[in-house]
C-alpha cells in the first residue's frame, strides 16, 4: 500500500470502464481532494452505483485505474488492507447490518470490526439521531436505518466517506442535520491547518448537493456529462428564458461561443443554458436569465440540444 499524504487526493480515477450485457460503465475520471465534498448525480441506472462499487473493489474493472488512499481497488478489498479500509467509511442506499441486531450490539460489533472505533462518539450520535439503543435493525425505518449506518460509518475516525444516496428517506430536518454532521467531517485539518478528510457522495435530492457539494460529477447511461465546480454551475451560470426570434438574436451577438450553446424547447418558449448570467444580463437586460441548480444544469446537459 502507497502511504497517502495529507495533500494527496484522497480518490484518484481515470477511465474507469466496466462491461455487462446491455450496460456499460466507459471513461468515468473521479478525484476527491482533501477538504472537498464531490456530489455524484444521474439518473437511475446510469452507472453511480457500479462506479462506486468499483472504487471499492467489490467488482473488477475492465479497464481504468484508480488509487483510494493510496490502494488500488484490489488491494483495499483484501484483507491485508485493513488499516485502508479503516479510513474509509461506507453507506450504501440500503442498509447492510444484521437485521436482528439491537443498536447496541451493533456498535459492539463495529468495535470488534474497527481499531479505531470511537465508542464515545457512536453514543453521542445514536443520541443526537434519536436512536433507541435498544432497538433492532429490522424495525428501524429506511429514515433511521440510513442514520445508523452514517453514524456507524463516522465513528471509526475515517478520512473518506463514499456515501450512495445517504440522505434518501430522511425528512427535510434530518437531512439537514446529516449535512452539518457532514460539513463538520470535511472541515477536519491536521496540526498544519491543511484539510485531511473528503466525500464522495451520491444523492437524487440535489438541493442537498447544492447546499454541501464543491464540484458534482455526472454520468449518463455509464458515459461521463460533465465534472464541474458547483459555484460554476449555481452562482455564475444561468438559464435564459427566451423566444425563437431572441434564441438567433443571442446566437448572432457572440454572447455565447459558437458551438457551446445548449437548449431546451418547452411549452412557453426555449431554455437557454448561459455560461455567465451577468455577462448575459448586460448583454439582453430584458430577456430573464435565472439562477439554476444543479438539477435544472443536469437536466439542460443531458434532455438539451445543441444549437449552432
């Protein structure tokens, strides 16, 4: 095993391509920097999941490389890698522990799975979440299953967390606590002040993304869309809201490069994606340019056409 350093990219992928009859997963790059939340978006079976599972070795790649502090994907399934997997925490969309386990069984367990558990901080969780120690796994709610798994996975001091759609389930104020549990993970430093701690995380509720992520990776059918930072696509994009006749106005002024405009026919008249809505604003002050999130920027980069 390569030692990862604080600076080092916590993931680092390239070409990640895995093959199955009817679906293929080609091409797909992941970085997660130190310090860095990376939302991962997509439709339903476009690929998060088999890419996730890659990253963790619990399948072979096909082709591509890629390093999760410092092992490859083979390295960090096997057992020798122990003290690897120990710095990486894991929820997935469904819950993985025994069902008929209590709550409190469950952190004896992890403290026999981990020499880094914290039994201190799993209490403190189990509290904050409202999870009745006593409780078995098989009663708890998808809600409150995914909370257990996140505190599982938080208090065996990692220094990634690759979560698949770990907000799903929860109310809007659970959600909003995992955020902040999750905010204050990333902002972990060492002694010199430099970030140690980062996420991968999948999520369909991308106003959660837009409240956590710095950069969000998409992938559609297995192919990548677009890698890019979230401030980028929220803060400095925007989305026109024009007719045919302003569409070819805006086309001729060189506002937009030629070639990069993307829309979206709808009933009331075209979408228009703008690389710089301020920029747009001065431009054509009477056409309406909105701020987007990242699902309206998903939904333009996938469902849009290209117009020259």
């Amino acid at each position: 095993m390569n030692q990862v350093t604080a600076a080092a990219p916590l993931i680092q992928a390239s070409g990640l391509t895995k093959h199955y009859p009817g679906f293929s997963l080609a091409g797909v790059n992941v970085t997660v920097e130190p310090g860095q939340v990376v939302g991962f978006v997509g439709k339903n079976g476009s690929g998060k999941s088999t890419t996730i599972k890659a990253l963790l070795g619990l399948i072979s790649l096909d082709a591509g490389q890629a390093s999760v502090l410092g092992c490859s994907p083979r390295d960090l399934a096997n057992t020798a890698s122990a003290r690897a997997k120990e710095q990486v925490g894991v929820v997935f969309d469904t819950i993985s522990l025994p069902g008929h386990l209590k709550i409190e069984e469950v952190g004896k367990l992890m403290a026999r799975a981990y020499s880094t558990w914290d039994a201190a901080g799993f209490q403190q969780r189990l509290r904050a979440a409202d999870l009745d120690p006593k409780k078995a796994v098989k009663d708890l709610s998808r809600g409150m299953g995914m909370k257990l798994s996140l505190a599982c996975a938080l208090s065996h001091n990692p220094r990634l967390l690759i979560l698949d759609e770990a907000t799903a389930g929860l109310d809007p104020m659970a959600r909003d606590e995992v955020l902040d549990a999750l905010r204050d993970f990333v902002a972990v430093e060492d002694a010199q002040g430099n970030p140690v701690n980062g996420i991968l995380m999948s999520s369909h509720i991308t106003s959660d993304l837009d409240k956590i992520a710095d950069t969000v990776l998409c992938i559609d059918a297995g192919h990548p869309v677009f890698n890019i930072a979230k401030d980028e696509a929220c803060d400095l994009m925007g989305v026109a809201r024009c007719r045919a006749a302003e569409l070819e106005q805006i086309a001729r002024s060189g506002v937009i490069a030629p070639g990069a405009m993307r829309i979206m026919r709808q009933d009331y008249g075209i979408d228009l994606l703008v690389p710089d809505r301020f920029a747009f604003a001065e431009s054509f002050p009477s056409i309406p340019c909105d701020r987007m999130g990242i699902d309206e920027y998903m939904v333009l980069m996938i469902k849009g056409e290209r117009y020259c």
